[in-house]
C-alpha cells in the first residue's frame, strides 16, 4: 500500500485529501481545497494561493490516476465545488479527470440541505450518480455509517470515514471526527488499523471547553495505544497553538503521532496559522486579489523555499 496525502493544512491548505494506492486500485479520498476566505481579517495571502494551485493540480493529476474516488461529506475544503471562489477546486477543474471513475459518497439521506445540493451539482457536472456505501464492502474498501461531524451533536452533521486494506496494511480516512465523539473512535478501534488519517479538534476557534479538549486527548493517546501512526490534521493544524499542543501529546504517546507534512517527509507550512505573518513580512501589492479573481497575477512569485516560514 502506498499512501500520498496531497493536502492539509501543515501542507498550506485547508484539506485532507490523500490518494491510497493498493494492488489493483488507486483511491483518490476527498479531492477538495480551501484556504478559509477570512482569517484574522484578512484574505489569504498569495503564499497560501500559490499552495493552493500546487495541491489543485495534484489533486486533479491523482483524479485522473484513481479507479475510486470517496467523498466523506461536501463541505468546500472535501470536495470540488461547481461554484467555487478563486481559491478553492472548482468541479469545471477536474470534471474531466473524474468521468468513467467509482464515485462514492455520503447518502442524501445524511445530507444537509448545502451537501445535498452539492452532490447534487457533482452528479449533474460529471453525467453520473455517486454510489452510497454506507456499511458496505467493495474489495479493499469499507465505509463506515455516518458518523459526527465533531462533537455528538445531531446540529453538526456527519461524515463517512473510509478504510483501506491489503495483505500488508490497514489504512482509515476518518476525515473531520476531529477526536471529539466516541462513536468515531470505537469504529477505528474495531477496524484495527495500522494508519490513521484523521482531524484533530478545531482548538483555534475558541469555543471548545478545557473538558472537550482533555476529553480529545484521552481519545487520541487510546487510539494512539492501538495504531502504529496517528496523522493528525486538519483543524487542529490551524494554530501554533494547537500545533504544540499535538507535539505534546505525541510526546507521551505509545505509537507515532505526526501531522501530514511530517509523514509526507516535507516541511511544515501552516501558512494559515502564519497569515498575519505572511502580510507583515512579504507585503500584498492593492488589488492583489482582485486582479487574481480575473486571472491577471501569476503567483510564480511566491513559490520557493525562500519564502518559508518556520
């Protein structure tokens, strides 16, 4: 099994998109990319939109490679969108990549009434209807009945978490569970797998209680006991705040807990974590994001390592 995660956050993009290759398939899981429209009142600084194009053309790039794609739900930053801002994958990119593909997803049913008209727009722009696989088996792939989005809150809506297995590995998508529901968590512990690509708590918005945030630990070092790798992203890689507060708990941990840069062997670029950085030390030109939504700047520029923050 080979496991390529082309977005998520400590990559510089709000994303949790991986590409799982087994003997005889390739499973392309949640092709979507976001940046957070405002952060700290700013728009996303052009580092962050050259990051963004970079894991657009690799999503697009593994599209085009996959036997299956899996979406887990439909929010912006999990799957193309046919009305996309500038800075997220627009299902016109990728429309083409994706046709004569298995596409999986969420049923309707579990839906909320923005993902179902989304779904809805993926179904209409590639001629097809998404198969929902809730509970069921097809090869090396197994899903899982919807789970919380977050916390056991029926307001917050679910996710499908995917597992993918070989003669060698078990490996689980648990998309945003984000370690705040024990559902999720006795799922993966009876799926028993080896790896775990996971979101952890979303710590950088402020709402979540010192309970809820303990409560995510206990949950993490238990799974932690369990899975040989642990990669936590997502939400919690929004802060350097909650950036530590992971490097802290993998401190303790039984087994490896790392963020997806670190699997991937690359640097991490919380690019926006850093945004207020990033506008203070590399200077946005005015109209910058105007002249980007007309496609009239090139973020060439802002590639490099030059330009990493650490």
């Amino acid at each position: 099994m080979h496991i390529s995660i082309l977005g998520a956050e400590s990559l510089g993009v709000r994303s949790l998109s991986c590409i799982v290759e087994t003997k005889n398939r390739r499973i392309l899981i949640d092709p979507g990319v976001a940046l957070g429209l405002t952060r700290q009142g700013l728009l996303p600084h052009p580092v962050q939109v050259r990051a963004s194009e970079d894991t657009r053309h690799a999503i697009k790039w593994a599209a085009g490679n996959a036997t299956d794609v899996v979406f887990s739900h439909y929010h912006g930053d999990h799957c193309p969108l046919a009305n996309a801002n500038p800075y997220q994958l627009s299902l016109s990119q990728i429309t083409e990549e994706l046709k004569d593909t298995a596409i999986w997803g969420k049923a309707a049913s579990n839906l909320s009434i923005i993902e179902d008209k989304r779904a809805e727009a993926i179904e209409h722009g590639l001629g097809i209807k998404i198969k929902n696989p809730e509970g069921l088996t097809d090869g090396p792939l197994s899903f899982s009945y919807p789970v919380p989005h977050g916390p056991d809150d029926p307001h917050v809506g679910t996710v499908m978490m995917t597992k993918i297995e070989d003669s060698s590995d078990v490996f689980v998508h648990a998309s945003d569970i984000q370690m705040l529901n024990d559902e999720a968590i006795q799922i993966l512990l009876d799926w028993d797998p080896d790896i775990v690509l996971a979101s952890g708590p979303p710590i950088y918005l402020g709402h979540l209680s010192i309970g809820e945030i303990e409560a995510a630990k206990d949950r993490i070092l238990s799974l932690s006991d369990k899975v040989k790798i642990l990669i936590l992203d997502h939400h919690v890689m929004r802060s350097r705040k909650s950036e530590h507060w992971v490097d802290n708990i993998a401190s303790v941990a039984k087994n490896k807990i790392i963020c997806a840069a670190d699997f991937m062997g690359r640097p991490r670029r919380l690019l926006e974590a850093d945004r207020k950085i990033w506008y203070k030390d590399v200077p946005v030109p005015e109209g910058w994001h105007e002249a980007y939504s007309r496609s009239e700047v090139d973020t060439k520029p802002y590639k490099g390592a030059h330009l990493f923050i650490s």
